[in-house]
C-alpha cells in the first residue's frame, strides 16, 4: 500500500499551497471589508474576482471535474488533497479555484445529464466563473431529508413546463450572479414507483414567477461570500420542455448521483478547516499566558491540541480511502464508505472547533477569528447533504443485510 501522493498531486498541492499564502490568506480581510460596502452582502466582492482571475491563469482552476475536456481532470484521490488545501479558507478558496458549492454538484449534473443546448447555455459560464447556480429541492413544509416527500409540482401543459412550490435553505441564491436553479419536483405525483414521480429541471432565476424572498441564516450568520441560502418561491414559473435534465422521472436517480461527489468534497474541505483549527490552537497555545504558564503547558490543552491531530489523521485516511474506491469501484460500490466519512467527518470536525473556540475564550466567538463562522459551516454539514442519521439508517441496513 502506497500512501504517497502521485508527482501532479505533488506539484499541484505546492502550487496551491502558494496561492494560498500570497493570495487567499490576505484576502479574507479584504473581502470582508468589501462586502461591507456592498448594497448586497452576498454580491461576489471584487477580489474574489480578482483571486479567481488569479487561479485561473495559474491553470487552478475547475480541479473538481474529472473530465480533462471540461475540467482539470483528476481523480477523486488526486483532488481530494487539492480541497483539503482550499477547505482551509473555506469562503474563499473553493470560489477562487471555481470548485465552490453548489455549483460543483450543478456542473457535474449538467456535464452528466444535460443536453448540448443545456451545457452551451449554462455549463460553459459556470465552468468560465461567469455565473453562479443553484440546487432547490429542500422544503419547509415537508421533512426533506426523505426526498420521496418532496411536494413541488412540475406539470406539462403543451411545450412548457410549469413549476410551483417553496424551497427554503437554496445555497448560493442570494447572489445576483446566481442566474439558474436546478429544481427537484414532481412530475409524476400519482405515479406507482415512488422513485420514479420526481424529475429536475433549469429553471432560470429571470423567469416570471420565481420570487427569491429571504435570506435563511445560519446560526445568525448570512454565510455572505457563498451566497447565502435562500428561501425561493416558484409560482407557476413557466420553462420550455428542453429545461427537463435528463427523463421525466428521472430527478431521484439524479439527485443520487450528484450527491456522492458532493459529499466527499465536503468531507475534503472540512478536514481542511480542522487544519486551520489546529494551527490556531497551536498559535493562540504559545502566545498566552495564564495562571503563570502558557496555555500550551496546562495539561488539558496538550490533549485537545494531540486528539485533533488523531482525529484529523483518521479522517484523512478514510476520505483517502474513499476517494480511492469511488476511482476504483465507482460510488456506487463506495456507498459504505462514502456514508461512513459523511457521518464521521463533520460530527469530528465540529468538535475540534468546539475546541479550537474554548482555547481562544471570548476571541474564539467573535467575528476576529474565523473559528466561530468555521463551527457554524461545519455543524450544518451534520444536516446538508443528508442528515447524520439518515445516512446511519442506510449504512446500519446494509450491515444488518448480511446477517438477515
Ligand atoms: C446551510 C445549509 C445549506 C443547505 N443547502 C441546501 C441546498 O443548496 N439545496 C437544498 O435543496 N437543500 C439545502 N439544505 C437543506 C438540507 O439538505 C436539509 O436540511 C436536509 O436534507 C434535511 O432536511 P430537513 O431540513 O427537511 O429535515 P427533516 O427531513 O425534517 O429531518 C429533521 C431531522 O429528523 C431526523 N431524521 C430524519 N430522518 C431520520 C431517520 N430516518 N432516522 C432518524 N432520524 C431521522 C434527523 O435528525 C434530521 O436532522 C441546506 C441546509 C443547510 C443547513
């Protein structure tokens, strides 16, 4: 078993490392203060622009995509050090590297599924960083995390489709740059195979109908530089039938297999804000003094600092492993452990922070340090994505097959 990274994971990670530090480190304060100036918190600032110009001359740029004609070509095991890197900065980095989400999920969705008139209008912008999407298919009214109970309705009248229904927690739909959603609904409400009633579809954010109302917060935090989540109503919005991604019935079997990506990614990113905690931890350990002693030398806090570390260490190798078997055996035959890093890594990141916070005291909540905005990203990762204990029940079944 090899645990080395190949020489273009090598030289990429350096690369990247590089940009980090000149570019994406001194940027966090800036962009705050842009945004500060904004008549819209959520518009991108003008120097992630900058730092995606930056990106994209370094060839940073679209790392996710697996398919070298649209994207850098990687595999998820060479990727997946690549977003650890940028999960260290985790409202920057993905955005400059144009591997932020949502609209990483939406572009493999569209590379996979759409049709060449669906890819010229909105694959081409969203790979060139012009535009932004987003993915609607949460509802307030219906517990979401089984989507069979999705209530939505896209209903055929003639060449059109017409869509009507209230999404809520839509990332990224706050941003004016946001110019297309994907939406889950149903198409086939009455339909016999439960799987087979919902379908997805584009509909564009211009289109008479569609009504972006409010800002969801997270935690009290507007989550501003990656366009916030938003409520979003679709009354009657009417789209032509070629917005259909995919089959009628097919959305389920979509929504499936744009997760799987989705989710390591996440898990890749937020082994990189456990980075980023331990570093802090470190620097504020040394630097302060209490009770006649570094924090560094009170017991207690050598254990945090030497379990995050365990921790971070037995994350990395299982998302490792993982993105190995999705390359190997394809994600489907790396459901387990796809499920298995989703419930593990946020549920362990969340408490290195915890941690990271109660070391720094009252500067660990406060907006100086980004270890409060970083627990409140990566605690909504134990929902996003599917909650902890759905993806529990699936993996228990399937342990439990084997003994039935
Ligand atoms: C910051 C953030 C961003 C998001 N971005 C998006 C987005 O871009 N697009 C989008 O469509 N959605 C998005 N979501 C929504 C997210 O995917 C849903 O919140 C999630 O799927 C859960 O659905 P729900 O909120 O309806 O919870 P519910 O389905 O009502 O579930 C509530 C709780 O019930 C429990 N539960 C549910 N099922 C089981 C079970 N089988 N066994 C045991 N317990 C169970 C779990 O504890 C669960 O957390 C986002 C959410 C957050 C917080």
């Amino acid at each position: 078993m090899d645990f080395g990274f190949d020489a273009r994971t090598e030289e990429l990670r350096a690369r990247l490392l590089a940009f980090m530090d000149a570019h994406v480190y001194p940027a966090e304060a800036t962009d705050a203060a842009q945004r500060a100036a904004l008549d819209s918190p959520w518009r991108t600032t003008a120097v992630i622009e900058e730092l995606k110009a930056e990106a994209r001359g370094q060839g940073l740029w679209n790392l996710f995509l697996p398919d070298s004609a649209y994207g850098a070509g990687l595999t998820n095991l060479q990727y997946a050090p690549l977003a650890e890197i940028t999960g260290r900065s985790p409202h920057l980095a993905p955005l400059a590297t144009n591997c932020a989400a949502p609209d990483t999920g939406n572009m493999e969705v569209l590379h996979q599924f759409g049709t060449e008139e669906q890819k010229k209008r909105w694959l081409e912008p969203l790979l060139a960083g012009e535009i932004r999407s987003a993915f609607a298919m949460t509802e307030p009214d219906v517990a979401s995390s089984d989507a069979t109970n999705i209530e939505t309705r896209v209903e055929r009248d003639g060449d059109a489709y017409v869509v009507t229904g209230r999404k809520w927690y839509i990332s990224g739909a706050m941003n004016p740059d946001c110019a297309v959603f994907i939406v889950m609904g149903k198409t086939d409400p009455d339909g016999p195979d439960i799987r087979r009633q919902q379908s997805m579809i584009l509909v564009p954010r211009d289109t008479p109908g569609v009504e972006v109302r409010r800002a969801m917060s997270v935690y009290g935090f507007g989550d501003h530089a990656h366009g916030g989540h938003a409520e979003v109503v679709f009354d009657r919005a009417r789209v032509p039938a070629g917005n259909l991604v995919g089959e009628e019935g097919g959305g389920f079997a979509i929504a499936q297999a744009r997760l799987g990506p989705g989710r390591i990614h996440h898990c890749m990113r937020l082994i990189g804000m456990a980075e980023r905690a331990i570093d802090l931890m470190c620097e504020r350990a040394l630097s302060r003094t209490a009770f006649g002693k570094p924090l560094a030398a009170q017991g207690v806090v050598g254990e945090w600092i030497a379990d995050a570390r365990v921790t971070v260490e037995q994350l990395r190798l299982l998302v490792l492993k993982t993105a190995w078997l999705m390359d190997t055996v394809g994600n489907r035959g790396a459901h387990t452990e796809i499920q298995a890093i989703k419930i593990a890594t946020p549920r362990a990141v969340v408490e290195i922070l915890d941690r990271a916070v109660q070391l720094h005291g009252a500067g660990g909540v406060s907006q100086d340090y980004p270890l409060a905005e970083l627990w409140a990203a990566a605690r909504t990762l134990r929902l996003a994505d599917g909650p902890d204990e759905v993806h529990q029940r699936s993996l228990a079944r399937r342990e439990l097959k084997r003994f039935a």
